[in-house]
C-alpha cells in the first residue's frame, strides 16, 4: 500500500487507458477558500453587530499527474502539478493507441478543459478550454460516449451542471468541443450524467431531486425516455456496464448501489447495502470480471462489490440467485471516500488489480489491489 498527500482535499481519482500509458494517473483536488469578513466598524456604539459584506467563496483546484514505478507498483512519482478551478471530476478519453491520450477537466468555475498527454515525462499540455455556463455555475461530472469502442478522434462528451441543466458538447474538429445542446434536466443538483455505452444516442442524469432520468439527444429535451421517482435520498453516480448491455450501476445517498436493466428502468435487478453513501461506481475494466464493481462509500471506505454472475446471454442481462457480496473493502482512509479507479493494466499472476484512491478532508491518496 502507498500514501501520498496530496495537501489540498482530494476528491476524483482516474488512470489512463491508453495502452502505452496505463502507469499513469491523475489525481484532482478542490479547495474552497473563504477570505475573512470585513467590516466598516458602523453600528458597534449602538450593540449591534457590524455589517458584512458578502464573502466570495474561492474554488481551487490542482490536477495532479502520477506515473506508477514498473518494478514496484506501489511506488510512484509525482510527474506534473496544474492549478485550475476546483476540480469536480475528470476522465480520459478512450482513443486508438496511435493518438495521444486526452484527459477532460470539469471545474467549479462552469468550464472544461482538455489536455494532450505527451512527451517523455510524459506531461499534460492544454489543448482546448470551453465554458458550458457562467463562472458561478460548476461542472459537477463528465463522461465521454465512446467508452466501449475507442476512436482516433474525440468522443461526445455529456456534462452535468450544478444549475440542473446537462450540456452535450460534441467534437468541433480534431482538437476541440462545441457546446452543441444546454438543457435544464433537474430541479437541483444533478451530481451526475453518464452515457449508455451501447446506444450512444442516450445519457443518463440523476440528482438531489431524487429522479434518475433517461433523454434521448436526437429528441426534444421536454420528453425524457423515462423517469424514476422511486428513490430516497439523492443520485450520485451511473455507470453504463462496458460489457453487459443494458445493465446500468446507480449510486446513491442511501448507501446503495442498485442495478438495473434499463428497459425495466424502475425495479432494480438487485440492490447492495455498501454503507456510507455511494460517490462512484466503476466495472472493472476487464471481461473476466465484468461482475466487479468498485464503490467509493463516502463515510464507509472504499470497497470492492461483486454482483452474482453478471451474465449478458440471451441477449440480456441477467444476475444468479446469489445476488452481491464485498469481495474487499479498504478503510485506510480518515474522511470522505471521493475519487477511486482501476488501474487498465493487466496485473501480475495471482495478484489483484491496482487500484487509486483518495478522500478529502485528509487529503490522501493511496494505491492498493482489489
């Protein structure tokens, strides 16, 4: 296992895919600075006390690159700091091996920027910046649409704002994005918005208004595909399953992560008690265990689930009569289990998978297999 502080509250974790590049990592921290009130020193002969003008929150961030020692992968070296907004979420894009690896940066100041990884550091350069809304609405996720199938040119990219609206931003040319749809989606906070994989005309959404909802982009943004109502507390996170059609992993305040078949989209298939509250969910990245799935549980740690055989025959998805059970849980944490990936690198025989976490408060990043 490795610690590394990262100094300012870590809360998004995401290792690179690219087949020349899967030692690589990033880390993304968000820091809210608050000045000290002033005041005029009016009103005080009189008891009251002194007016106070506003304050203007401060939102910073810093994208930290990581590389992972080939000998001993529990070793790493901090490559590239870059200062930013706060960083809400981040996640490369899947191209050919021939192309670059591109990451994508959702910040607190409504904007996304996109990085080239290159060199022989390597290091992150900035390639394209654009703004999805005003500096005072944030990006809370992203996710790109070509997950499943990589290409040599940029994905869509779906963007939730903390305004309740999404943004679809759709590829401009070979280096950049255009906001190409803007729509309110949620009547509060849409912590998240995801892609289905295998139908890439359809995103998902969720939110503190307790509605996970389905829209179809070719069709009017007033008519979603489907809502459900029939949660308790807010969404957090989705996840399209990258080898299981129609199977979807949603994640919530209530300590739950539920699976669903999104042509029943109101039932879950199954429903796991990971405690703590469900922040991210993430399938393994590999088909022989498409029935894993990491979960960063908020107040509970870290944790490895695994789904009874997740079976995608017959054309479906389908799970056994044993339901889920944690496979491995990691605790070495001291605060809100935010950010957590796989690692895409096929580990040694009889090991597990590499796995980056990090919390916020404490400000740690650790490595660990599960």
């Amino acid at each position: 296992m490795t610690t590394f502080d990262t100094v300012w509250p870590a809360d998004s974790a995401e290792f690179c895919p690219h087949p020349s590049h899967q030692d690589v990592f990033v880390c993304g921290t968000y820091k809210l600075e608050r000045p000290e009130p002033t005041d005029d020193g009016q009103g005080q002969d009189q008891g009251t006390p002194p007016p106070v003008e506003p304050v203007q929150q401060t939102r910073k961030g810093e994208c930290l690159l990581f590389r992972v020692d080939s000998e001993d992968e529990f070793q790493l070296s901090l490559l590239q700091k870059t200062s930013l907004p706060a960083i809400l979420d981040m996640k490369w894009c899947h191209t050919v091996p021939s192309v670059d690896p591109t990451l994508v940066i959702a910040d607190s100041e409504g904007g996304i920027t996109l990085y080239n990884l290159r060199g022989e550091g390597p290091s992150l350069q900035r390639t394209f910046a654009v703004a999805c809304a005003s500096k005072d609405v944030l990006c809370l996720s992203l996710d790109w649409s070509n997950r499943r199938s990589p290409t040599s040119s940029l994905g869509s990219l779906i963007v939730s704002l903390s305004d309740g609206s999404l943004a679809l931003l759709r590829p401009e040319d070979t280096h950049g994005l255009v906001v190409a749809e803007s729509w309110h989606a949620h009547d509060h906070e849409p912590w998240i918005a995801a892609w289905d994989y295998w139908d890439t005309n359809v995103v998902y959404s969720g939110g503190d208004d307790l509605k996970m909802i389905a829209w179809d982009i070719r069709q009017d943004f007033s008519q979603p595909l489907f809502v459900n109502k029939r949660f308790d507390a807010g969404i957090t996170t989705i996840q399209s399953h990258p080898y299981v059609e129609h199977l979807i992993a949603v994640g919530s305040y209530d300590n739950t992560v539920r699976l669903f078949d999104v042509r029943k989209p109101l039932v879950p298939l199954t429903q796991a008690d990971v405690g703590g509250g469900a922040w991210r969910v993430k399938w393994h990245p590999s088909p022989e265990r498409k029935s894993d799935l990491l979960v960063a549980c908020m107040h509970d740690g870290f944790k490895v689930v695994q789904f009874g055989c997740i079976s995608d025959s017959a054309g479906g998805s389908a799970l056994s009569e044993e339901q889920w059970e944690i496979l491995k849980r990691f605790d070495q944490h001291e605060s809100l289990a935010y950010g957590v990936d796989w690692s895409f690198a096929q580990p040694k025989e009889g090991e597990d998978t590499l796995i980056a976490s990090c919390s916020f408060y404490d400000h740690t990043l650790h490595l660990w297999r599960g």
